[in-house]
C-alpha cells in the first residue's frame, strides 16, 4: 500500500511544498468565503499556496491554477453527553491536527467535545489519503502535512516575517536636561518657529522649539531649521510630533545622526504638556480624571441594555465578530452594505469579482469586500435555531447565545495593511476608518463601478478679504459634511451652569462630584454653526499683496445621493487627551439642506485677482545660492558647471539645478541620484512659461512643479473620480504629485481640460467659466467626464433626506470605548452590536456620532 499511494503522488510532488518562514497558511478560513473546518463541507488547504477554500470554491482555484493536492480539514463539534465530567478535556481523534487553529466559535471544553480530521484530497477525482500516514508517505509529503497542520495564524505578527534595524538607546535620554522656560505645546496647530512649515515638524526635547525637518529634493520635507537649531544650540534629542501616540514616538538624535529610542519619553513629553500616561489610560478605557464620572447610561442607553431585544435572523441580518476593538469597522462595513449601490457593486458582481480575482485573492481589496458583503447578505451566516433546539433550551431552563456572526480577519487584515493605526489592535475613529475605506473604493473602482460615487459632493468655499471686500470662490470634492457642535447653545443652559458651580464647589469641600448633566444642542444651532463665516489663518489677499485679515464660507455645490453628517463631538484637551463632549442633539428623521444649495459669485460682488504670494525662501536657504535674485526661470550656471565637472551630463546638471530652485549644487546632486535613472535623463530642459496662478505655494520650497511622469497610482485615483487623464496628469505635474494641491488645481484651472491634447474621443465643448455648472441643477444625475470635463463624478440632485442610519460612540474618547450601528429596514430600525443583530426598540438618535441619510425620492 505504502508503494501504491507513492507512486500515486509522484506526478503531484512537485507541486507540494513545505511552508517556509514568512509563508501564511490560511487553515480557519476559506479565501472566499467565511467557511471554516467547523462548516458542513470543511475547508481545503492548497499545498502549494496554503490558501483555504470552502467546498464550494476549491474546484475554481483547481481549474484556474492546476494544482492538485489540498488537506481537507473537518471538525465535528457536539455537545457532552449527559453526565459528562464538567472539567473534562475536549477529547480529540489526533493529537496534533489543528495545532494552534483559530476557529471561528468559542466552544467551553466543558460543554462540548470535538474530534478532528484530516486529509490528503487529491483533484479532480477526490481520491483521499487519511492523516497521519506516516509509513505510507513519501517523507517530503509527510513533512509538508506536518508543517501546514502545525502552522501558526497568518494573522500574528512574528518575528522572522519582517526585518526591522534596531534602534539604540540614545546616550543622552538619561541625562538629558530640559529648560524650565513654561513651554506648552498644543494638541494642533503647529508651525515651524523660523518659516512657515507645517509639516515635518520636530519638537526639541531640550528647550520645546518647534522646527521644521530636513528639505528633501522632491521638494518634500522642511528647510532643516532643527538641525540648524541643534547646530547653534547643541540641543540633541527632538522627537516628531505627528508621531507621538500613548505607544510612544519617533525620536532623533542629532548628536548621533541616527534614530534613537528615549526610555523617558513620556517624562520629557510630560514636561512640555503632553501626558502620554493619560492618553495611555483613556485608550484603555480606564480614565482616572476625577473631573468626569463615568456615564454607564451612555451604554446602556446606545445598546439599548436592560431591554428584552428580539434577535433576527436571515439575509442582511448577519452580526460581526469582535476581533478586540474592531467595532469601528463592523459598524461602519454594516451601514456601507445596507447601501444597494455597495450591494450591486460587490454582492452582485459577486462571481465575477471571484473569477477574476489574482491568484492570492487575500491581498485584494474587491474579493476581499465582496467575500465581507457576501458573508452579511446572504444570510447563510445567520439562521435561526432549529425548533427542536428551542424546546429543549426551554425545557432546560436555559439560554445558549445563537448568533455567532463572521469574523472579518481577513478583510481587516488587508484594509488595514500598512497604516499605523488601522492595522494595531487599539480602538479607532470610525469617521476617519469611513474614509480611509471610501479611498480604498476610489482606488480599487478603476474601469468598474464606484459605489463610493453615492457619497461624492463638492464644496463651494467662498473666501473673503476683511479689509478689501474682494472675494474668491474655489471648489472641492467631500464625502461627509462635519457639524460644530457649539456648547454655548445649549437649551439648558441654566442647568448646566448650575451644575459647574455645584462642581466647583464639591471638589474644593472635597465631597463627591453631583451627577453630571448632558447638554441638550438643538440640530439647528449646529447647522447654523457649519454656515457661519470662520477666520482664514495666515490669509494672504492678492488684492493687496500682503497678508490680511481674511474669513471663508461653505456651501453646497451639488447635493449627493447619501448624506453622511459627522458631530464634532471630540475635541483635544491641553494635555493631548482626546475627550468626548458629553452632548445630546436632536437630530430629525428628515433633512433639508437646499437652502444651503451655493450660488457662486453675485451682483456686485468683485473677485480677488488671480494671483499667489510671492515665494520666500528663508534667509539661511539663501545663502547656499550664489545668486539670491535669480528669477525662478533662471539657471544658476555656476553650479552646472559644477556638476558637470564631476562628469554628469550638462543637459541633466541644468535640470538638476533648475528643478532645485538654484538652491545650490548639493541640492541638485541629491536630485540627479534620484532621476539618473529615467529614460529622459540627459535631455534638453524645456523650461515651461508660467502664468502667475501657477507659481508654487509659498509654503514650499521653490522647486518646479514640472516634473517628470506622475505616479500610475495617482492618476488612477483621480481619474477614478471622473477627471479626464491628460487634465490629471497636468494637474499632478504643476503640485509636485501631491494630490490634494492637485485636486485643488484641477477646480482652479477648468480651462486645461478643453486644451487640444485632450482625448480625441472627447467632444467639443463651449468654454465655460464655472466648471461646475451642471452641479447646481436638480437634474439628479451623474455627471460624466464627456458632459463637463474637467468635473468629478457626482450625483446631484435635491437637498432632501431621510435618516436611516447612524453610528453611535460609547466612552470618553476615540481612543476608547465601544461602537453600535443603527439601521433602518423595511420600516423598522435595527441594532447592530458585534454579532447581535436585534429589533430596536429605543434608537437613541441623539447621542450618535456618524448619522446617514439617503436622498428623498420625491421632493
């Protein structure tokens, strides 16, 4: 026999592998499908990618690959007979089988017993081979069987999947000395203290200065303000400050020129204002402010506890495990696919999606979303219990907890890749998870359908100089529209005041804090909040050259099909804490927001010229340029020549120093070792001509915004938003690839889309000053690029909605606590809590955070 079943295998050993390090084996999940050992036709583990399919998808990644030999993985779980020892160990038929499996339900050993099998299933003609068979094996087969049976998760984070330097301890974490000069650093708002950079910004741990970091070549970066600090101070440790989480933060030392490790990094913070200790606290959900008592109603009245809530079972019914704070993302995946263009997108292009999905559909962002919206749809992942289960529950007088839902691993693991926050195990904001998935949509929609469309709208922002009266209007792309909160309208106002002076009062006698009261904000005073003029910071105005005071309005350009509405109910404390208003708003059933509909530039009313600030270049910059008046189409030939002395070609030396902004001959070497390796290297500059409304912001260095080829990526997301693909690429080329500024561009600058390079397919079209015309009428349809080319795919239509869903947020702050989803359908609202799925009694709708509303079909 041990002959037979290998000559048997021997035409398929080349196909068998033994996992090797950094290989995932997907053992306790189908690639596909939410099936797992535990489901009725088990799961099959390719071996050779040590993907898992469920019965019902492995013969499509047999035909598409070829690949012949799975372990087919059964587990059979039922309850102890009665008079079963109550501790007794699960027994099991194999010893080894389903080392360290990740099942998809919780069974109590003293409960339930399991047996496990597992097989060698050879395609097409299923012939099995039970395991262990270890006599009759070839070894390398043996092997093989033995590794992918005793595989850790793919979802743990090991050791030897990455390699990361080390960092050292810095030598002056220890001792270093910090100056009691009453520094405080805020929450937001920073700039560098020598220039006008807002990113990249360090914060000297010695003295609290806030600089700017090192300027790069692509125009990235800073003006190197910290290292010149630390040059005239010898101030050696900063630290990023967009880096700093209750983990810890990026840390620098200038002495040592390396990143460095500071042991007491949350002491120097502390010293400057920022309590890392509390951030840490308040993540945990352990906040210690004596000032705050604990509202425990929050949760009871968002969960609707205390209630007796009827569970529901069947399509679109489908809970979602709790992988350890992933509520952010059930909740927000759960209001997407109650969306029917989410439904048509990726549920019903469902076989499609699979059929042509790459071979490791793990890493893809469309199996993986349409697998999620499967598992919640089609309500295979929820059926009620069978009638005789119920009986003897009753008879038994007891309850068993019937709704398991799926668990999204696999789709967290991917949406989450890369990203700091996403991809930790910590709670997140479910209004910044919503927009980090709706860009997810924008990228993967290419050449398809973009269900993310429904959400699309443009902002009209009208921005008005104080002193001339002169205004401009400028237009942007948003997917949510974010309601201030303002305290100060409260309708019980009275009853607030008098419960701070009480406050006040129990804290100096030291008596216990009176219970707190939650302020009532009416809707409208936060609509009016969002309409009213607020202050443009560093507002320069091109009607006088300078800068001035300076104030900004937005309105609605074209009103989307779904409205998403965000309070601002989290704000930042002084010590860096996010905290959480405790607020109540009456938020209605029914929106109109038409008044709100924008008009563009009035009678009477007069444009600001068209012009940007002139480009500063700071003082000590200047000084590495031999010519400090050189013209920004100038070419400083001293340090051409330098290059080219050092053998480089003179045509690439005079981009070099061209496209550095004459910034001297170290900056244009840095840039030649970056582009030496284009194809269009040593060709001639060609110096475009610049209007003025196309000179660089001031806020960046003066390095040309006429590069080489914007990245693929970056056109895609545009295009994908509509936007012609010349008119994109001129638009990321002029921004230096940055696709915000490019966006903006693309609104400033509608006449580039009619240019004679546009597409051939494109139709001629009148000029047209507003590119956003069609935008304002309520002819409620899509606007395409062939109808206005140089507008973003939106669906407009009339102000009017219908609230049928809203996100809810228990705890003190993002950082912590726990999220539910409300959903109204077919005329009843529902409660999405992890994997329960219940009828809703009490939608508390005052007390949500993200609230969802669809357009009104007749107005």
């Amino acid at each position: 026999m041990a002959t037979d079943l290998g000559e048997l295998l021997v035409p398929y050993m080349p196909t068998i592998r033994v996992p090797r390090t950094g290989d995932r084996v997907f053992k306790s999940e189908c690639a596909f499908s939410f099936d797992s050992p535990e489901s009725e036709g088990g799961l099959y583990v390719c071996m050779n990618s040590f993907l898992g399919f469920g019965r019902e998808h492995v013969e499509r990644h047999y035909r598409k690959t070829g690949q012949s030999v799975y372990m087919h993985l059964k587990r059979h779980v039922k309850e102890k007979a009665t008079g079963a020892a109550g501790g007794a160990i699960p027994r099991r038929r194999n010893g080894k089988v389903f080392l360290d499996l990740e099942l998809n339900r919780d069974f109590n050993g003293d409960v339930y017993e399991y047996e496990d099998e597992a097989k060698l299933v050879i395609f097409p003609d299923h012939f099995e081979i039970t395991l262990p068979n270890i006599e009759e094996l070839p070894a390398l087969v043996t092997i093989a069987c033995d590794a992918v049976l005793n595989a850790q998760s793919p979802y743990k984070k090991q050791e030897s999947d990455s390699w990361e330097e080390e960092i050292q301890v810095s030598r002056h974490a220890r001792s270093l000395r910090q100056q009691d000069n009453g520094v405080r650093i805020p929450p937001r708002g920073w700039k560098c203290a020598k220039c006008e950079m807002r990113e990249n910004l360090w914060l000297n741990l010695t003295d609290g200065s806030v600089l700017c970091g090192k300027w790069f070549f692509d125009g990235s970066g800073g003006n190197g303000h910290a290292l010149d600090h630390y040059k005239e101070s010898n101030f050696p440790l900063a630290v990023k400050l967009d880096t700093i989480t209750p983990d810890g933060a990026d840390v620098y030392s200038f002495d040592e020129e390396e990143a460095v490790l500071d042991p007491q990094i949350s002491e120097h913070l502390l010293h400057f204002g920022i309590d890392m200790v509390q951030m840490q606290r308040t993540e945990n959900g352990h906040h210690t402010d004596n000032h705050i008592q604990p509202r425990v109603s929050d949760w009871e009245v968002a969960q609707e506890a205390g209630l007796k809530l009827k569970p529901v079972y069947g399509s679109g019914y489908t809970g979602m495990k709790n992988l350890g704070n992933s509520c952010y993302l059930s909740t927000t995946m759960q209001v997407l696919f109650s969306i029917p263009e989410f439904q048509r997108a990726y549920v019903g292009n469902l076989q499609k999606i699979f059929d042509y999905s790459p071979l490791d559909p793990t890493q893809d962002f469309n199996t993986q979303i349409a697998k999620l919206g499967h598992g919640l749809l089609s309500g295979q992942y929820s059926k009620p219990p069978l009638k005789s289960e119920l009986i003897e529950q009753v008879m038994k007088e007891e309850y068993k907890q019937q709704q398991k839902g799926i668990s999204p691993k696999m789709f967290k693991a991917l949406v989450s890749k890369g990203h700091p926050e996403f991809s930790s195990n910590r709670q997140q904001d479910a209004h910044e998870f919503f927009l980090h998935l709706i860009n997810l949509v924008e990228r993967n929609s290419n050449g398809s359908e973009n269900p993310s469309d429904v959400f699309r709208f443009i902002v009209e922002e009208r921005v008005q100089c104080c002193q001339t009266q002169k205004v401009r209007y400028m237009q942007r792309v948003d997917y949510l529209m974010q309601l201030p909160v303002p305290f100060e309208a409260a309708s019980n106002r009275e009853e607030l005041i008098a419960y701070e002076s009480k406050r006040k009062e129990a804290e100096e006698n030291m008596r216990p804090l009176p219970e707190p009261v939650r302020a009532r904000i009416p809707f409208t005073a936060c609509l009016q909040a969002f309409t009213e003029p607020e202050n443009v910071p560093d507002f320069w105005s091109s009607a006088l050259q300078a800068k001035s005071a300076g104030v900004k309005t937005s309105r609605f350009a074209s009103f989307p099909e779904y409205m998403v509405l965000q309070m601002k109910k989290f704000t930042f404390g002084v010590d860096w804490v996010p905290k959480k208003l405790d607020i109540s708003v009456d938020v209605p059933d029914f929106l109109d927001l038409n008044r709100l509909r924008a008009t563009g530039l009035q009678p009477g009313e007069e444009e600001l010229p068209d012009l940007t600030p002139p480009i500063v270049i700071p003082e000590d910059t200047r000084g590495s340029s031999t010519n400090n008046s050189l013209e920004p189409t100038e070419i400083d030939e001293s340090s051409v020549m330098q290059l080219a002395e050092m053998g480089f070609p003179l045509e690439a030396c005079r981009k070099a120093v061209y496209y550095t902004g004459n910034m001297g001959a170290e900056m244009a070497f840095n840039w030649i070792i970056a582009h030496m390796e284009e194809p269009d290297f040593a060709e001639p500059l060609a110096i475009p001509t610049y209007m003025e409304a196309d000179l660089p912001s001031p806020s960046l260095p003066a390095v040309s915004t006429l590069d080489n080829q914007p990245p693929e990526e970056s056109i895609a997301i545009l295009t994908s938003m509509g936007f012609p693909r010349h008119h994109t690429i001129k638009a990321l080329k002029a921004t230096n690839n940055n696709l915000e500024r490019a966006l903006d561009w693309i609104f400033t600058h509608p006449d580039c889309g009619d240019e004679s390079e546009a597409m051939s397919d494109t139709p001629d079209t009148e000029p047209n000053d507003n590119s956003f015309s069609n935008a304002n009428g309520n002819s409620d349809s899509l606007l395409s690029p062939d109808e206005e080319a140089s507008s973003p795919r939106v669906r407009d239509g009339p102000g009017r909605y219908e609230l049928f869903a809203f996100i809810s947020h228990m705890g003190t702050s993002t950082m912590s606590g726990h999220y539910v989803c409300h959903i109204k359908k077919e005329g009843r609202w529902l409660i999405y809590n992890d994997h329960k799925v219940c009828l809703s009694e009490r939608p508390p709708k005052d007390l949500g955070y993200i609230y969802f509303y669809r357009r009104l079909s007749s107005c």
